[in-house]
C-alpha cells in the first residue's frame, strides 16, 4: 500500500442534519486513527474554529 492509499483511509467524511436548519447538513471530516471530528463544512467552523453540534456527537478532540 503506498502513502496516497493509508492517506485516502484516514478519514471519513459523514453527513449529520443541522439541529438549526432542517434540510441542512454537516459534512464533519472524522479522522479514522482517533476517531474523533476534525473538520467541518459549517460556518461554525469555518468562521470561527468552533465545535458545531455534528463534531460534538462525533467526538472532537
């Protein structure tokens, strides 16, 4: 297995439904090796490097 391989299976990426808005989600990139939230495509994160509600139920480290 080369490097680009173990890199692609290291996360996952899950869609969680945004408790504010419905017919919304969260894409929360989880790192596989912890299993804990990284990332997030909400402005939560993205404007303020704040834990939203679908990296909290994942687990943020």
């Amino acid at each position: 297995m080369d490097n680009s391989d173990q890199k692609q299976n290291r996360y996952e990426t899950i869609s969680i439904e945004s408790k504010v808005r419905e017919g919304v989600f969260h894409q929360v990139i989880k790192d596989m090796d912890t299993g804990k939230a990284i990332s997030c495509s909400c402005k939560c994160w993205s404007k303020g490097n704040k834990p939203c509600y679908g990296m909290k139920t994942i687990g943020y480290n």
